[in-house]
C-alpha cells in the first residue's frame, strides 16, 4: 500500500497520482475475470511456530499482500504472544494481531510496520501544516474510511494507532466510529462495553471514563458504545464536537484516529468528516471502481486534508519495496 499527498485541489484527480505507482486499468479489465495476479513474484513465506494461530481467512486481511503482512513468530520467546494481566489495563492479544498479519507491538520490524511508518509520517507532516494554518485541537484528529465494505479500513486504523503509538511523544486514541458494525475491539482482542454513543446519549457520562487504557504504551481505545437508530443524529448533534473537545483537552499529546464507517455505505462518516483535520481513504485498489472512489471523495470533502492509501496494491516491475530489505522479497 502507499499514500499520496494531501488533497488541495481536484485536479490532478486521487487515482492520477494513485496512478504512478498501480496499474488502475489492468484491475478494472480483470475484475470480473478473477483476481489480478500480482506484478512482482510472490514473496516466500516463513513458515509458522508450530503453535502460532491459523492465518486468518477474512477479506480485509487477504487485501493485504502477502509480502507485506506482518510475520508471525520470528525469534519471539514462546510467551511472547500469551496477555498479561495488569490489572485496570486491558491486554491487547498479540497473537490475534499476528494471526490476522497486523503490526505486533514489541515483535521485529516487518514490512508492514515500514509501510506504515512511511503513512504515518505524511499525516504527522499534515498535522503539523493544519495546525500552523487552523486549529492545534483539530489538526490531532484522523479520519480512517473507505468507499465501501471490506476495503481494509479497520485493517488500516488498528495498523495507523499502533504505529502512531511508538512515536515517543504521542499518545494515540482509537475510537471505534463504525457504530453500526464495530470490529475495532474484537480486533485486539477486546471485550466491548460503553463507549461513544453512550458518551453522545447522555450528557451526565464523562467520556474520558469510558477510554480503555492498554498494555501498548501510549495507546488507549474507546469502543462505540450501545447501537441506536439514531447514530447519524447523535454524531451530528452539538454534543459531538462537546465529546471531542474534552477527549482532546484531557490529554495534549493526544491524537484521535476515528475507524468510521465506509462512506458509501452509511451516513456518519460524511458527518465526522466536518470535524477532523484529515481524513486517511482506504482503496481496494483491485476492487474499487475510480467512480466509487470519486463519490466517497465528494461525501468527505468537508475536510480539506483527504490522503489516499491504497489497498492489495500491484507494484510497476522493478519498483523496490521493504520485502527485500527485511529479506522477504529477495536477498538482502
């Protein structure tokens, strides 16, 4: 996957610039026909600790090229993987993580947490311009949507916060948005409880109560709190932006990292959009057709800073990645 520059102008269009490095065409000819095989060879896989947990089947995981998954096991002690109880702390369960080919806090340095390293620099760069020219407050907050379902978005978001959370001076907050389908905590390994909604319904909650601080330095998650009908109502109330200043003034190393919804599938993520400084867009790029993609932009154009991130992407030949160097794409 890879990120382009902040959205200024709409000209030239997202996937022109996606364009430099994925072949947009080649997917769109070949989407009913298959998957598209990838340009570079297939990266050879290491093989797994016998008791490692079995690679996860679900969509927004198999996205993710295999060269750039998170490797499982590699010279790890075999408690590695096993929680820890610390008390009032939640345990984030890094073998979930791993078997699902995200970032593993504390394990060695993959390809996946140097793509990532790389997204997150762009946005901490775009942080630092919004804050200059609006609002210090709002230039902390992020935005991680999609277009559609199953487009890698909560894969992204939970990825984004933990590498955000190895930056020695930011402490980061995910808040699960995605309030209709929350998958954020099930992610980690979490138990859900009251969260977001239930900070929205009740003017009486302190919403920093319902953060949950956990075993990962620097990271803390709010879940999505108790379903209502009226979710897109609530997010768009006044009370919102009330929750969201208090979530910011309770920390001012604190970054907030939204998984909302996709955008063409449900309301609230037009309606958070309003109140982020930047918004991260999650493509499939062997999937998402460029007029879907366009429509999602138009959803979220009330933020001025809109990154694209690209997907289960197809390198040019000859293009270098992190596979090689980290000595899973080729000699090192």
């Amino acid at each position: 996957m890879t990120v382009t520059t902040p959205k200024t102008t709409r000209e030239p269009s997202l996937l022109e610039r996606a364009a430099k490095v994925y072949d947009f065409s080649a997917h769109a000819r070949a989407r009913d026909d298959g998957p598209v095989a990838p340009v570079t060879p297939a990266a050879p896989v290491a093989p797994e600790p016998a008791t490692a947990a079995p690679i996860s089947t679900d969509p927004t995981f198999l996205a993710i090229p295999e060269n750039l998954r998170a490797a499982v096991g590699e010279e790890l002690p075999d408690d590695f993987y096993l929680p820890v109880d610390h008390g009032d702390i939640a345990a984030i369960d890094r073998g979930m993580l791993a078997s699902s080919g995200m970032i593993v806090p504390g394990a060695p340095v993959g390809p996946l947490a140097e793509e990532f390293r790389l997204i997150k620099r762009q946005l901490l760069i775009t942080k630092g311009r919004i804050a200059e020219t609006d609002s210090a407050d709002k230039a902390r907050t992020i935005l991680v949507c999609s277009a559609r379902p199953e487009d890698g978005k909560t894969f992204c978001a939970v990825n984004l916060a933990l590498s955000l959370a190895a930056e020695r001076d930011t402490e980061v907050l995910l808040v699960d948005a995605d309030v209709a389908k929350p998958d954020v905590l099930n992610q980690l390994g979490l138990s859900d409880g009251p969260g977001l909604l239930d900070a929205l319904a009740d003017t009486q909650i302190d919403v920093e109560t319902l953060v949950i601080r956990t075993d990962v330095p620097h990271l803390s998650i709010l879940p999505a709190g108790t379903k209502t009908a009226m979710d897109t109502e609530l997010l768009a109330s006044a009370r919102t932006r009330n929750v969201l200043a208090r979530l910011l003034a309770a920390n001012p190393r604190r970054v907030i990292i939204f998984d909302s919804p996709p955008a063409l599938a449900a309301s609230p993520a037009s309606v958070l959009a309003m109140m982020v400084g930047q918004v991260m867009l999650v493509v499939r790029a062997d999937r998402t057709p460029e007029g879907e993609l366009r429509a999602a932009v138009n959803l979220l154009d009330s933020c001025e800073h809109i990154q694209l991130v690209l997907n289960a992407v197809s390198f040019v030949p000859g293009g270098a990645r992190f596979g090689s160097y980290y000595g899973q794409g080729g000699s090192q």
